[in-house]
C-alpha cells in the first residue's frame, strides 16, 4: 500500500489521522512541523503527503515553498489539512503546488475519496512519464542505429567507387587500344555507359549524405525530356535486342 507522510504539530491530529489511514492500509510516517517534514522527504519517498498549514516554526506554506524550490513536488502531491480555511489561503496552497485541501475537523469518508483520487491520479502521471522516458530512450537508441547505418553505408558506398573507378578505366583502355568487332564495340560501349551510371549513382549517394550533413549546396541545371529518355533507352538497349 502507499507510504503517507502525515506532517502537523498537534499530537492528537497526528494520530487521529494516522490512525485512520492506517486502517485503510496506508503506510504512514508522521512529522511534528516543518523542518522534520522535510528531513523525512529527502531520506524518503512517499506516495503523497498530509499538511498541517498552521505551525511553528517552518510552516506548511513554507514547506510547500522547499518542496517547490527543491523539485520534491515534482512527483509527490500534497494534501493540506488546515483550520484555515479561507479562500486566499486555499488559493495560496494551489499556487505553491499543493494538489488538494480539506478542513478540519476532516471528514474520513471525504479524506478517503481525496486521498485515492490524489494517488490514482499520481499513478496515472507517473505511468505517463515512465512510457515517455521509455519513448525517449528507444529514440535515442533509435538515432544511434540510423547514425551508424549512416556511416557504414557511406564507407560502403565511398569503398565502391575506387574498384569501380579501375574497371571503367580498363573498360576505356580497351576501348582506345584495341580492334574490334561490331557487336563487341557495342557491348563495351553498353558496359561502359552502365560503369558510368553506376559511378554516377554512387557519387549521388555520397552528395545525399553530404546533404544531410548541410556541407553540399544544390546546383540546379536545365533538362530537357529527350535527353532523360535517350538516357535511360541506351542503358536498356541490349536487353532489349537479345528479347528481340
């Protein structure tokens, strides 16, 4: 069940409260004013905390100032329990982060309806920021993979182009040097243009990279449709010869 710190001055309120909340299950600690309370909270994690207003000393408004100051209130609500049951206070604990507020003398079956309502509602932010901290952390690892797949096809991509570089180059020192045949000047000039479109191809990926990397500027130039289709035919024009 749910620890419960329950901070107010009065001996007698201390255990009329506790007495009730531990007869509902609750596990509760007690403070006798404001300096104990947040002694507690920093050696202990509670599930919400009951407070007494009006004390000596550090009162309950200035413990709920600590609390907000020392990020104690992020995950752990408050319900004030006070005899000062004027609007302004009311309106002072909500500004300083207070969840709730009942009079007293308190209401047991009120209390208990606050007091679950406070902690289903508690459970509820705190599953919600468990599954956000679970989608930031798959995120990250997220971007880790996309980082180094990034990196290892540019060392793939960037690797490729040197080979291929040698075979097209072979590919023209044939093509100057030597006497051939028809069909197989052909063939060479078909394999030599692929080399090309290969080589072309992989210098795109490697300017994509660099684009998203913001290191390449764009240049655009004009072209027309029949220079994209002569383009794309000739690569095509074997296979299109062999199928007859």
């Amino acid at each position: 069940m749910a620890a419960l710190l329950v901070v107010d001055d009065d001996m007698q309120n201390r255990v009329l409260l506790s007495a009730s909340l531990q007869e509902a299950g609750y596990t509760v600690r007690t403070a006798a004013n404001g300096e104990e309370a947040l002694l507690t909270l920093h050696e202990e994690t509670f599930e919400a905390v009951l407070l007494d207003l009006l004390m000596p000393g550090i009162d309950g408004f200035q413990v709920l100032e600590h609390m907000k100051d020392e990020g104690l209130l992020q995950n752990t609500p408050v319900i004030v329990i006070s005899a000062a049951d004027e609007t302004e206070s009311v309106v002072r604990c909500i500004e300083l982060g207070a969840t709730d507020h009942l009079s007293k003398p308190f209401d047991p079956v009120l209390l208990h309806a606050r007091l679950g309502a406070t902690l289903e509602n508690k459970r509820f932010r705190d599953r919600e920021r468990q599954l956000f901290q679970r989608l930031s952390e798959n995120h990250r690892k997220l971007q880790e993979l996309e980082a180094l797949r990034d990196g290892l096809t540019h060392m793939i991509v960037h690797d490729l182009r040197n080979p291929l570089t040698s075979l097209l180059t072979g590919l023209l020192t044939i093509e100057d040097s030597e006497e051939l045949s028809e069909d197989a000047e052909e063939v060479l000039e078909i394999s030599i243009r692929g080399g090309k479109t290969l080589l072309g191809m992989i210098d795109d990926l490697l300017d994509i990279g660099m684009m998203e990397h913001g290191s390449l500027r764009l240049e655009c130039r004009e072209l027309t449709p029949a220079g994209i289709v002569d383009s794309a035919t000739a690569q095509a024009t074997a296979l299109a010869k062999e199928r007859q």
